[in-house]
C-alpha cells in the first residue's frame, strides 16, 4: 500500500495536489481526554509499566466489555503496542510451521505478515466484488478445514471491505470453531463503525465458546489515535493467555504515557462515537453514490468500517495509480488509492479492483470521486 509513496513524493514535487484515499488514518480530532491524562500525570519517574498493561487501563477495558454485557477478569486483558502486537503474539503462540489460518479474502495485508512469521500457511476463503464481498457460508469454510488447521480469522466489520457480520452470522462461526475445536479470531476494532444496527456486536459474547474466542482490539480507530499505538488482546483461555504473556514479558512494557492516556479515553462521553459514526456514514453514502455514478464500476455498499472495496473497468490498478501520479492531472490535482492485489492470498485476484479509505471531509471526498472517474477516462483513452 506504501509502494507508490515515492511516486506520490515526486507528483507533490511537481505541484500536484493528491487525495488520500489509500490509508486508514482518521482525520476525527483525538479526544482531549487523551492529551488531558498525559499532562496531568506528571510522574517523577517515568517507569516501565507492568508487562500486561497499567492498572487504570486494564480496569477501563473490563469496564468498557461490562458495557457490552462481557464480564471479564483482569487476567482475560494484555495491553499491546496496538492491534498489530497483538496479532503477532497470537500468531507465534498458536501456530507452529505448516499450520493454517483460514481468512476470508480480501483482508488486512498483514494478517499474512504474521502467519508467514509464525511459519504459518493463510487459507484464503474467496469472495467477489459482484457478491459485495460477503463471506458468511459455512460451507466455504468448512471445506477448508484440515487436520493443520488452527483458527479461523475475521475481521468485523472488515478492512478492507466494510462487511459487517450480523449476530447470526457471528453465531453461526462461534459453532464452527467449537465443533471444530478451532481458536476464532476476531478483529473488532472497528466495532464502533456498523452502519446497519446502534447494537455493539463482540464474538466474546458468546459464553459457550469462551476457550476458542480471541479478539483483537485497539484504540486507534475507535478513538481516532493511531499513534498511541495502543491494543489489546483479549480472551478467556487462560492457556493461550499464558504464553501471550511470555511475549508480553519480552517485549517488557507498552509506552506507560500512552497507556495513560487510553485509559482516560474509555471515559468519553457515548455522544463523540454517535457524531462519528454519523460522520463516516455521510462519507461512505457519498463515495458510494458517486461511484456508483462511473460506468462500469462495480461496488456494493459496505456495512461497516471506514472502508469499501470497489472493481474498476481498468486492466490493472497498480497501472492505473502509477499513471494518476506520473501522468495525469485535473487543474493539478489526482487520486491515491490502495491496489486491490495486496489484500489477496490467491494469485492473480483483486487486480482491477481497490481499497477506498473514505477518511476525508465531503466536499473532498467529492472531487476524490470526480478525479478517480476522469482518470478511468484518461487512462483507458491511452
């Protein structure tokens, strides 16, 4: 997704405005909550923090699950360098060489970052744009149940696709991995952003599967703060939890100012998430309208998230971002978005097809989409 960053580089050189729609980063202002606990903290000393997290932060994580109607101990909770830590502890502690993960194509690039670090093997459940990239079939995944399987991997609502799983559906992979004897992992740091209902769906409600469930967490995207780079991992296994915390342990500590910080943010008023998902649903109504308006686009609308991926009548969307920075401009001004290839395990799959990160304000997002539909013209007119 980064590749094209040089390209990007030299078109601003040239005086080129460009549109960022190729990263998930949120424009919604942090809350000062945050900002407010790190000054106020004024530590003498600023010590490691215990290896599974600060005690006010793993307090107000098991309050925010306690909201959920999830009742957890302290012990269920590991503070993490943000969703990805929290990934690779999993990946190294479940996985030996040889071993799969089934994962719903497309998806996150780095989920394969850690299952091929952990020696793993990803089992890609494909989906199509033309099906809105809905991958809730038990048959699918069923199928592609080996005897090297070890845990099925979501994301909900997704990245890069905006799918949301309904309770049903949620069920429905919660009896798989039971009967399956499978660890289920779940993705949720979207929770907050599922456009189709105001209920906040956690796998971990399910009490009967508590031993397979394994949710990663984080407050990136819920909070709008990226850069604190602080997640979590959560679970009732107390076997997987254990060996977690030997990486835990390595790793000695998350930043202690940051996780200060996190812990102020789970005290913000319910109102900051009800403008915010109304602000992204105002985002995605529009990128999808005007999508919808290209001819030959193909493009369902998502359910969830801050993202959607959409198919393009263009031979190749890496050709076609190269050309949009290097070749093409309108009143100096182009597009970034992310090639659909990279979020594929199955060789060959998502290359007219691209990520949109609706992350910018409307009227922006707007000549985002006027921009994008005259370069499909240009570049198909070469």
């Amino acid at each position: 997704m980064r590749k094209f960053h040089p390209l990007a580089v030299e078109a601003m050189r040239q005086g080129k405005r460009i549109y960022h729609l190729n990263i998930g980063q949120p424009d919604i202002s942090t809350p000062q909550a945050f900002f407010d606990a790190i000054r106020e903290s004024q530590p003498r000393v600023l010590e490691y923090a215990a290896s599974a997290g600060v005690p006010e932060l793993l307090a107000a994580v098991q309050g925010y699950y306690g909201r959920l109607g999830v009742s957890l101990q302290e012990q269920d909770i590991l503070i993490t360098n943000g969703g990805s830590e929290a990934l690779m502890m999993l990946m190294l502690s479940i996985l030996d060489e040889g071993d799969e993960i089934i994962v719903p194509e497309p998806f996150y690039p780095n989920y394969t970052t850690f299952i091929h670090a952990a020696g793993g093997v990803a089992c890609p459940v494909p989906t199509t744009p033309e099906e809105g990239y809905r991958y809730a079939d038990r048959e699918k995944f069923e199928s592609r149940i080996n005897e090297r399987t070890r845990a099925i991997l979501l994301t909900t609502p997704g990245n890069p696709t905006g799918v949301a799983l309904t309770r049903e559906e949620m069920a429905m992979f919660k009896d798989l991995a039971k009967e399956h004897n499978l660890y289920l992992i779940c993705d949720e740091v979207y929770r907050e952003f599922a456009y189709e209902t105001d209920e906040l769906l956690t796998m971990l409600s399910f009490e009967d599967a508590a031993d397979h469930v394994v949710i990663v967490d984080s407050v990136s995207k819920r909070f709008s703060a990226c850069g604190a780079r602080v997640g979590a991992l959560v679970s009732r296994n107390r076997t997987l939890m254990d060996e977690c915390m030997k990486f835990c342990q390595g790793r000695l500590s998350v930043a202690t100012l940051d996780q200060i910080g996190a812990a102020a943010l789970y005290s913000v008023d319910p109102g900051y998430f009800a403008a915010t998902k109304a602000e992204y649903k105002r985002r995605r109504d529009t990128v999808v309208r005007k999508l919808r308006e290209i001819p030959g686009v193909i493009c369902e609308e998502p359910k969830g998230a801050f993202y959607l991926m959409a198919a393009l009548p263009v031979d190749d969307a890496d050709k076609f971002q190269t050309f949009l920075l290097e070749e093409f401009a309108d009143n100096q001004e182009t597009v970034m978005f992310a090639p659909g290839e990279s979020f594929y395990a199955t060789p060959g799959k998502g290359k007219n097809e691209i990520r949109i990160a609706y992350i910018l304000k409307q009227e922006d997002l707007e000549r985002a989409m006027d921009l994008l539909a005259l370069g499909i013209e240009a570049y198909n007119k070469r």
